[in-house]
C-alpha cells in the first residue's frame, strides 16, 4: 500500500504485515524508537501503526523518537494511524534480496500463528508429541484448515543451500566463460 505522514503527498509503497503483540519480542525484532502494541487494547492497537527503519526513512522520517505519535495515512484504505514505534530493518527473506519497507498494523485473526519450541531441550519423541498435541488442538478448534507447521531454522537453512547452490552455478559459469574465452 501508499503510506504518507499526514497532509504530506510523498507517498511510499510500503508492504504491509499483519501482526500482534507478541510477534516482535517473539521474533527478537528490537525497537529504535516508541514501544510495541499495547496488551488488552484492541481499540488503540488497530488505530496504531508500526514501521521498520526502511520505511521510516521512505516516508521522510529522520528523528524517529520526534516522530513516535505521528500520524500516517494509508492511501489504499484511507485511514490514518498513529505511529507508535519504529523497529530495526531485518531480512523476512534470503539476504539477497534488498531491505523492504514493512508496515505493522495489529491485527491477531492473520491466517497462522508463530510457537517458539526449544528444540535443544526435547528429545525427539517429547517433541513429536507437543506437535501432535498442537495438532490435535488445531484440529478441534479449527476443523475447516489443515494443520501445516514448519521451523525457522530449517527454512532459513534451505534459503541458505538456495543461495549456495545459485553462488555454485555462478562460479561453474564463470569458469567456463574463462575456458571459452
């Protein structure tokens, strides 16, 4: 969506994410400025907004504690927000690709849920019965979706053989336009 401090016609394209309270302190996501959304406060949280550092700066901010309390208009749906924090810009997605501007609006029915399970700390069969735990739950409360999960560290493990393989294919290139040359 367009983003832009009020009665401001530099608009941005910022990507938007739909997140609760929990998400940053469960993601280690650290803020630079302002705080996160408030617990118990639904009615303030969906009038709040959240950017990372990128798309602070898209939108023209430079002192992001001058700026904690500003308002921001989204142009797609016409609705203004306070700004309550900035956070730091981390990577969503391989580190190949460049930084976006993210927005945070609160919103707690996105679709998914995160867990953080210490996996050092389960044997394996402790950890299959928490997931089929989960699942169980899962399956009772929502009857309609299947029940899918998958571990951060695994994911970024195969976002990182990704760009092993790509940095592989590049060099046997590379030798092979010397050869040809």
């Amino acid at each position: 969506t367009y983003l832009s401090l009020q009665d401001n016609s530099n608009k941005s394209m910022v990507h938007q994410n739909g997140v609760d309270n929990h998400f940053f302190e469960l993601y280690d996501v650290k803020f630079i400025a302002g705080h996160n959304f408030i617990s118990d406060a639904i009615w303030k949280n969906k009038s709040s907004i959240i950017l990372n550092e990128s798309a602070a700066r898209a939108l023209g901010i430079a002192d992001f504690d001058k700026m904690i309390n500003a308002k921001i208009t989204d142009h797609e749906s016409n609705e203004v927000y306070d700004l309550i924090g900035i956070v730091k810009d981390y990577h969503q997605t391989s580190l190949k690709y460049k930084m976006r501007p993210i927005a945070f609006k609160f919103n707690t029915f996105r679709g998914h849920f995160s867990l953080r399970i210490n996996r050092e700390e389960l044997n394996e069969v402790e950890l299959e019965e928490k997931l089929s735990a989960i699942k169980q739950r899962w399956e009772q409360t929502y009857q309609d979706a299947s029940f899918d999960f998958f571990f951060l560290d695994e994911k970024f493990a195969a976002q990182d053989r990704e760009d092993e393989y790509f940095g592989k294919l590049f060099n046997y290139f590379t030798v092979l336009s010397i050869i040809i040359s």
